[in-house]
C-alpha cells in the first residue's frame, strides 16, 4: 500500500527510523527492489505496466524520503541552535571586587594635590628612634612638649636585638642614639630626610602614626598623618599660607581658604595651627598644626651630616613644615561619629566609601 508507506515515511520520528524505511522499501532485499526482480517472470503486457506502476513508486517513495529527511534535519538543528542559545540580555554575574580603604582614598587624594604643586612623596619607618621622633625635633627628655604625646615605647628582648636595628638616613645602625618607639608622629622624616638630601626640595610624607591612648570616638592607638616640608633659600611663612591655601581650594573648591592661629610646636618657630573653611557647610575644620622650621632642627641636621663625612648643607636657609590627621579630614568631612569605625573592618562602615 503505497498511500500507508508515503504517510509512514512522512511522520519517521527520527533520522534511524527512516534509514530503516529506506531499506524496509528501496534496499537490495527491500519491498520495492524485489517486486521489481519479479517483473522478468511477468508477460510482456502486463511487466509494463507493472514495471511504470513500481517506477512511480520508487519514484515517490524516494522524494518522500529525501523531504523527510531534510525536515528531520532541520528540525534537530533548531533544536541545537535553541540549546546552545545565548540570552545576552540576562544579567551578568555579580563578582565581588575590593576597594581602596577610606584612609588610602584621603591619602590619595591629598599627596595628588601636593604632586601638583610639585611635592615628591616619601615614607619613612614606623619604628623609629627617639633621636628622629624626639630629639633632633627639639624635644629632649626633660622637654616638656613629650607629655603632648603618649608614646609606645620599644622594648627589644636579646634575641630581637641582634635581629632587628633602626636604620639611619643612611643605613647606618642608630639604635646607640636612644630608645625605641612607635613614631608619634611623621615629623622625624623631617630629619631623615634633611640629612640625605640637600635644599631646595618639597616633601609630603603620609604614613601611620601611633599614640599611647586610651580608645575613644575621637581617639585611636593608630592613624595617619601628612607631613609637608618645604626648605631652600628664601622660603616664607607666605609660602606656607599659599600652599595650606592651595590645599584648602583643592578639597574643597575654589571657595575654599585656610586660617591660622598662633601655638606652639618644639620644632617650628612662629608655630601655628591651622583650620579650613568647607564651603557648603559654612564651617572652620581644625585640620593640623604647621609653622617655620626651627633653627635648632638645621644645627641637629648639619651636625648629623658633618658626622657622616657630609658637609653642612642648612645654613642660610629657611623652611616651613605642617602636619595634618587623615582621618581627622575624613571624620569631619563625612561626619562620621566615631574614629574606631576606620579600622574595626566592618564592611557595612567600608563599602559607603567605596569609589
Ligand atoms: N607633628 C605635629 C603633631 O603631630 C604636627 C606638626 C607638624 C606641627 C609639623 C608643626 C609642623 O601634632
């Protein structure tokens, strides 16, 4: 029945399933090829006819089979096509990436407004030598102004000793010139760097500071500082005012400007503190302390260098000098209630100031 074939052939589910049909109707022992070797035996009238008949079959049987076929292909490469599709609409996925800390993005963003003004950038040692921290800053040990701030002092055991000195500007072991601490403050890169380098030069050094405190909101065992120096010959208190200035309009525009009052600081004479005016707010921020390089700071420097073979490089000249708290800036700049938040790493503090 050739109508029952055609429709069989039509709806082969799959492409085995129609080779099969293909030799059950048209293979060497297939239905069709072997009615077709019966037609030898058949008289001449009616092998004739019979020969066109089965002509005609093959014949349809064959088209039938080729469009099944290209359909059954067709239909499993849209089925291929649909499940290797990709839906570029869909949302990607999320990675987790980290960020720069608030203290780094202030620190930043501070020392790129001093590289404007053609400041190098340098740091210095957290362990330091009280000659560097204290001393050569004008605070010998009777010195009073060491009560401003509480230190961590170093202890070194025997065997730490040998293992770990302070190193001068130099390299050279200076562990002989005091006691250990914890920097106070990022003032004693003033004299390092005095030492090894010769005038004119501008310097802002960021860096951790540590003070022996009991932790508050407003106070922490650990935090940054910026120091700025400037020396050479001629340098004024009018340059001190137009870079504080400089940095008040580059944090907070151009309606930004510094004020400064006198106070004391053992290693600037005059010394003044200084505040910043933040526009949108209307307010003074207390930011820092600054003032002249005090003479006895060149004299402990010359003297420095003249023991290492070097020759007195400050006399003649003058310089101005400030430092500022970096978390100090961010606290009242964002209004943040308590300094503790900086470094408890809690990601909910973090992540709100995440660039
Ligand atoms: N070192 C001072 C402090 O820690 C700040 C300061 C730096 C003041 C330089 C004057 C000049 O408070």
């Amino acid at each position: 029945d050739i109508e029952a074939a055609l429709e069989e052939i039509g709806r082969a589910p799959n492409l085995e399933r129609l080779q099969g049909l293909k030799v059950h109707y048209l293979g060497k022992n297939g239905q069709v090829t072997q009615a077709m070797k019966t037609l030898g035996q058949l008289p001449p009238e009616e092998r004739r006819e019979k020969g066109r008949v089965l002509n005609e079959w093959k014949r349809a049987l064959e088209l039938a089979l080729e469009a099944r076929e290209a359909q059954l292909k067709e239909q499993a490469l849209q089925a291929q096509l649909e499940q290797e599709a990709l839906d570029v609409s869909l949302p990607g996925y999320a990675f987790p990436s980290g960020g720069l800390h608030i203290t780094s993005r202030i620190v930043l963003e501070l020392v790129n407004i001093f590289r404007r003004l053609g400041f190098s950038v340098v740091e210095g040692p957290e362990v330091e030598s009280e000659f560097f921290n204290f001393d050569a800053l004008n605070m010998p040990e009777w010195h009073p102004a060491r009560d401003m701030q509480d230190t961590f002092w170093v202890e070194f055991n025997r065997a730490a000793e040998e293992a770990f000195t302070i190193q001068g500007p130099f390299g050279e072991d200076v562990t002989g010139l005091g006691g250990a601490v914890l920097r106070t403050h990022t003032s004693g890169m003033q004299i390092r760097y005095m030492i090894q380098h010769t005038p004119p030069f501008r310097i802002v050094v960021p860096g951790r500071v540590f003070r022996y405190e009991q932790t508050d909101a407003s106070h922490e065992a650990m935090f940054h500082q910026l120091e700025g120096l400037v020396v050479g010959p001629n340098i004024t208190m009018a340059d001190l005012k137009g870079a504080i200035s400089e940095l008040a309009r580059g944090l907070f525009g151009k309606e930004g400007k510094a004020r400064f009052q006198p106070t004391f600081f053992p290693f600037v004479e005059p010394g003044v503190q200084f505040a910043m005016w933040w526009p949108e707010r209307q307010k003074w921020l207390e930011l820092g302390g600054a003032g002249m390089v005090h003479p006895y700071l060149f004299k402990a420097v010359d003297d420095y260098r003249e023991r290492q073979g070097l020759p007195r490089a400050y006399e003649g000249m003058t310089g101005w000098a400030f430092g500022m708290g970096v978390e100090r800036l961010a606290l009242l700049r964002y209004g943040i209630p308590d300094i503790r938040y900086f470094y408890q790493n809690r990601l909910s503090f973090l992540r709100q100031f995440r660039g």
